[in-house]
C-alpha cells in the first residue's frame, strides 16, 4: 500500500553506512592463555620510566618497540597486580592473569597513547579489573574482567578505544569518566548492574556491543554528541540503552528486547533514534524532556506502549512501525508542536494518542485494526491538524475510528481541503468524529492514501545524517 521513494531508501542506506563502526581487533593473536599456563610472578609496580629496566621485559621503550608485560600469572593479597604511573615509555600489558586485593592493572598519569592492553584476564578483584586514569590514547582489548566491583574503568583518558573485551558479572562492567572523543566497541557485558556507562564522555562512540545486564544495558550520562549503534541491549531488568542529559546524540541500528524500556532518551534535545528494533519490552522508546528529537525508521512490537513522548516539543515521529502493542503505538503527552506522519500503527489498543499536546501534524500514516480509536485526542489537545492519514478498520462496533476531546483540531488539510481516508465512510457527505468537540472530515477521501515521502521528514533526515557522514570522513582522514 506504501511506496517509498528512492531518495528514502538512499538515505536511510547512507545513515547505516555512516554511522557504522569498522570494528577489528586491536591484536590480531586472539589466544588468551589461562592462569596454569603462565609464569608465576609478584607484583609489578613502576613509578617512573626507569623502573621499567629493573624487569627483564622485552623492548626497549619506543613507539616502534614497546616494553612488552606478558605471560604472568599475579595472584597477590597486594592492592595492584601491575601498578604503572608517571612514564612516558610506550608499554604493551598482554595475555596476563590478575587476581589481586582491589586493583588487577592500575595505571595513573601516563603519556598520551603509550599504554596498551591487549587479552589479559582480570578477574576477582575487590574494586577494579583494570583501572586507566590520566592516560589519553589508550587501547584496552581482548581482555576479560569478570567478578569485580568494575571491570574495566577509564577516568581523564580522552580518545581511548575499549574494544572486545569480556566484562561480566561486575556491578558495573565497562565505565568512562571524563573520557570525550572514546570508542567503545564490539564489547559483551552481561550480569553486570550497568553493562556500559559513560559520564562526560562526549563525542564518544558506542558500537557492536552486547549488553545483558541487571539494569542498564547502555548508559549515557552528560555525554553529548555520542553515537550509539548497532548494539544488542537484551533482557536488562530496567532500559537497553538510556540517554540522560546527552543531547545532539545518536541511537541507530540497535536491537532491544526484553527490557523493561528499549531505548529510553531523558533531557537530551536534538536527539536522534532511527533504524532500531524495540520488541517484548514494556515500552519501546521513550522521550522524556528531550525537545527537537526525531525518532525514525523503528520497529516497536512491545508489552504496553510503542513509542512514548513526553514533554518533548518540536519532535518529529517519521516512518516507524508500531504495531500489536498492548498500549498505545504512539503517544504524544504534553508534546506540542511535533509532527508524525508515515507511521503505521496496527493492532494496537489505540494507533496515536495526544494528551496536552498542541499544533501537531498528524499526517501519512497508516493506521489500522486498533481495537479502540486510530487517533485519540484528549480535552487538552488544540490546534492539530489531522489529514491524509488512512484509517483501516479501527474500533470495530463503534461509531467513528477516531475520537476528538479537544479544541480547534482540524480533521482536513486547510489548504488543499483533503482530509483522512476511513474504510467507514459511506462515501457520501462529511464523516463524523467522536468526541466532545464534536469535530468531523469534511473532505473525507474516496481511497486509501499512497504516501510519498514529505519533503520536510526528507529534510529532518537529511539534516541529522549528513554531520554524522561528515564527521566519519574527517575523522578517517586524520587517521592517515
């Protein structure tokens, strides 16, 4: 019923290949040896590039040829396994054993992008797996930290990558305290309360990983700017993926399911949530706070709601299916000036529902086989206009398929004086609408709406995609 342009789809493809992570493995030798296999060796502990030459390590220091720390087993009642702090020598900490009091690897205050860990195991720990404070640069992968307080932990270390690593079982498994300009790639947290959580840590990347925790699976805190993609958030006992005071963010191409929310997006405005799944959760995405968001392109199958805005104006709900919703497919509460248009809302108790929200534009959408009203608008609900939406079959024994409680609502377009599809309509006259308003279409359409895409939803898109693209290319080029 549905025709998509080709600009759509382009679109909709280049966001999935702008905003995709190359993902590769920070050491291509993925053998991670177990604690019987390794030298037993006592506590490493280097205060200063001169300390490292009272150990027998490999290299000599350079970016070229790295000290290298390998193949201990440091099982220690000491506070670290390896304590480094103060250097300024490129070092490469792998395939290591860690049980220690509190820290396994503690690193402190060491020079930009000379640390390295790469397929150590770090479990057990009273407080961290590995702890990297004032250490820009730095590469943490392959390892796994499991049974600690926190697996692996990165304060004051801007433009780190954390990738592959197992972290399970910790209270909270990956953390990044102040650490903009991160990546946070390809990573399994599970059992953890907090699978990933990163606090001012903007303009960071959080990509590929699996997330299956207590809790949260994802969590953004004061960390705007970030990208969060094709990750998978399931069966976390609250949200898959919450964003808190991270405005201008993006969530695209994620998996949630099982959660009690999939994606949830609080005070953060001029966010994006586009090409997501958000299945048998109780509510699949919700807005709260976040003015000038657009959420696009979702899949939202749950327990109770589809798709919740709350006290985020200017929003814009473009292309997203929400159907066999307990609840609502989309909702819009005190949430003025939003538009939703090219929606399919199915199978639902109620396909849109506008409680306190003003001059919205409800348009384009498909909305059918809801058991109770397709459009639903509360006595708080003014000045929105209604029109080519198509209803199917929606309230079934009832007298309308949409209900009107509010004021000044228009149910046609003021312009062109077309209004709405329904599959009710006696094809003669204005149709009437329920409700207190005692509104009707008074240019009920003769057949169902085929939708080419609003150039303004184009626009949106376009707008919120392009930086994005931008940004991947100039930061491929700094690399070279």
């Amino acid at each position: 019923m549905k025709k998509r342009t080709i600009l759509i789809l382009l679109i909709l493809t280049l966001s999935i290949y702008a905003l995709n992570v190359n993902v590769q493995s920070a050491e291509e030798n993925d053998y991670q040896p177990t604690s019987l296999e390794l030298t037993p060796h006592d506590p490493i502990t280097i205060n200063s590039d001169g300390n490292f030459t009272d150990y027998s390590f490999l290299g000599t220091g350079t970016e070229g040829d790295p000290y290298i720390i390998e193949e201990y087993n440091i099982t220690t009642t000491n506070s670290s396994g390896i304590y480094i702090s103060g250097t300024t020598k490129y070092f490469v900490i792998r395939n290591c054993y860690m049980d220690a009091e509190n820290y396994g690897i503690y690193i402190y205050d060491v020079a930009d992008g000379t640390a390295t860990f790469a397929h150590n195991t770090c479990n057990n720990n009273n407080a961290y797996g590995i702890y990297l404070s004032d250490s820009v640069g730095s590469t943490v992968a392959n390892n796994t930290c499991n049974n600690n307080y926190y697996g692996i932990w990165l304060s004051f270390s801007d433009s780190s990558t954390v990738a592959n690593n197992t972290c399970n079982n910790n209270d909270e498994g990956i953390y990044l305290e102040i650490s903009s300009s991160s990546t946070v790639v390809n990573n399994t947290c599970s059992n953890n309360y907090f699978g990933i959580f990163l606090e001012y840590s903007s303009s960071s990347t959080v990509s590929n990983n699996t997330c299956s925790n207590k809790i949260y699976g994802i969590y953004l805190w004061n960390s705007g700017s970030s990208t969060v993609t094709n990750n998978t958030c399931n069966i976390n006992d609250y949200i898959g993926i919450y964003l808190w005071d991270s405005g201008s963010s993006t969530v695209t191409n994620n998996m949630c399911s099982n959660d009690n929310i999939g994606i949830s997006i609080w005070g953060s405005n001029s966010s994006t949530v586009i090409n997501n799944t958000c299945c048998y959760n109780d509510l699949g995405i919700d807005f709260f706070d976040s003015d000038s968001s657009t959420v696009a392109n979702n899949t939202c199958n749950n327990k109770w709601h589809g798709i919740w805005f709350e006290h985020s104006s200017g929003s814009t709900v473009v292309n997203n299916t929400c159907n066999n919703n307990y609840g609502g497919g989309i909702l819009l509460i005190s949430s003025g000036s939003s538009t939703v248009t090219d929606n399919t809302c199915s199978n639902n108790s109620y396909g849109i529902y506008l409680d306190d929200s003003d001059s919205c534009n409800i348009t384009y959408n498909l909305i059918q086989e809801n058991e109770g009203y397709g459009v639903y608008l509360l006595s708080d609900s003014v000045d929105n206009i209604i029109h080519h939406n198509t209803f199917v079959d929606n309230n079934l024994g009832g007298t309308s398929q949409a209900c009107d409680n509010g004021t000044n609502n228009y149910w046609y377009d003021t312009e062109t004086l077309e209004g709405n599809y329904w599959s009710d309509w006696s094809g003669t006259g204005v149709y009437s609408i329920d409700g207190s308003a005692g509104a009707v279409d008074l240019y009920p359409l003769g057949e169902p709406v085929i939708v080419e895409y609003p150039q303004i939803v184009l626009l949106t898109l376009l707008l919120s995609i392009v930086p994005l693209f931008l940004t991947r290319i100039i930061s491929k080029k700094a690399k070279k």
